[in-house]
C-alpha cells in the first residue's frame, strides 16, 4: 500500500471543511457485491442487459426483470459493509475531533446498494438510482415492496401494483437509454463546486455523465485524491493516486488523521 499518497490525502483533508467522497462499483466490490463491467465475473457477463436494463426490456418481460432485481436486493441484504465504507461513515466525526470544527462529508455513489447507508453515512446521493426506493412505472410515484426478505430463486415474479393509481412497480435504478436523474446529478454538481476536496473510490469513470464530477472538480482547482487498485479513466484529473482498495487503504486514512 502507497502510505506516501496517503499521506499526502491525510495533509489535505486535515485542512478541509466540505469533502466529497466518489464512490463506484469497486467500493461494493469488496463486500461481495458483483461489478457491472470488464471482468468475466461481472455482473453483465451473465446476463443479456437489453433484457434486464433497459425499459424494451420491462416491456417484455416485466415479471422476469422484476424477479431478478429483488434477486439482486436480496444479495444485498445478504452482504455487510466493509471497513471502507465504515471509514467514510467516520471521517466528519473524526477530523471533527482533530479540527474542532465541523466538517461535512457527503457520498455520491453510483451504486444502487445501501451499504454507505449501512455503514452510518448520513448524506448520500445515489446517480443511478437505488435497488430500495421502487417507483410506479406509470405515475412515477414511490413504491413498496412486498412484506419478507427477497427470494433470490425465483426466475419470474409479480411487480406490486402503484396504491395509487395500479401500475407496476418496477426497480428504482436507472437503466440503459434513461437519462440520470436531474436533480441528484445537479446536487452533486453543487457538492462539487463548493467542496475543498474530493476522494474518488472504486470507480472505472467510464460512464457518464457521473465520470464528469471528479474532472469538474480538478478543473475547479479542488484537492482530487483516487484511491482504487487500478488506475482508472478519472486518474490523470486527480492530484494524488493511491494505489490500494478502499476496504485497506481508507481505515488506514483514516488512523493518519486520528493519530495527527
């Protein structure tokens, strides 16, 4: 693990008051959670995605779609937030201590899981969407699921219908040809320009619009720190890169600050 470049980040975040932490598909990753794209284990490898993620998709085949996701919520459920997304949970509380002032910390995530809610995160902004907030596929209006926990076995079910008007539930993620919702990519345009530094975490930064946010922030002058195992799209826009998973290299940040 770099300890240097997270020095480095430490130094910088010690100074901040607003911080924005990226995270993308590697976060959940490491808590067993599958990657939608590159390797052969990924979640799109497995499945035909015009079928599973996209509204041509819903059309034909609702009930299959619908299964599969509560399949995908279930396997959430099933998974426990890693030390990453608990570190991040900490961070304002713990330069709080250092600082003696407030510090805010917000997530934006292009995950649809709920770990970072999870792990204690209170401010989160999801770009894609989340596997727990369904909405009616007619009027648009929130949705429920049906009582219990999701069976994961089943190939085909019932999507509940909208109370309010009796339309199909369908999954609250944002599929293939729809557009990312307006209003959290413009919350999370805001965080950015007004934050003093911006981790990037477990993303590829290949999907956009979500991959303008840590280009956006370096282009601001922001303090822009990758903490991913790889070097991804986002690298060459970051100030430092640490080459470590979140799961190892964020608690590690996070002792840095405490013992300051």
């Amino acid at each position: 693990m770099d300890t240097t470049a997270l020095q480095k980040i430490a130094d910088q975040l010690i100074q901040a008051r607003r911080i924005v932490v990226f995270t993308g598909a590697g976060m959940s990753a490491e808590s067993g959670i599958a990657t939608f794209r590159d390797k052969p284990d990924s979640l799109w490898a497995k499945f035909n995605t015009r079928e599973m993620a996209s509204p041509a998709g819903w059309r034909e085949d609702k009930y299959r779609v619908w299964a599969w996701y509560e399949g995908r919520r279930g396997a959430v459920l099933e998974t426990q937030p890693h030390a990453g997304h608990i570190a991040v949970a900490q961070l304002a509380d713990t330069l709080r201590s250092v600082h003696g002032h407030a510090v805010q910390v917000d997530v934006v995530t292009q995950n649809v899981d709920n770990l970072h809610e999870r792990a204690g995160s209170s401010s989160v902004i999801h770009l894609h969407g989340s596997l727990f907030a369904p909405r009616c596929a007619a009027c648009a209006r929130p949705g429920e699921f049906a009582p219990g926990l999701p069976d994961q076995t089943l190939t085909h079910l019932d999507p509940p219908e909208c109370q309010h008007c009796g339309g199909y539930i369908r999954p609250g993620v944002v599929w293939f040809g729809e557009s990312m919702p307006e209003k959290e990519f413009r919350m999370a345009e805001d965080l950015v320009d007004t934050c003093n530094a911006m981790l990037v975490i477990g993303t590829s930064g290949v999907v956009f619009p979500a991959a303008e946010l840590p280009i956006n922030a370096h282009q601001l002058g922001k303090f822009v720190a990758e903490i991913n195992p790889d070097r991804s799209e986002v690298s060459g826009y970051t100030t430092v890169e640490c080459r470590a998973k979140a799961a190892q290299g964020l608690p590690q940040l996070l002792d840095m600050l405490k013992n300051r």
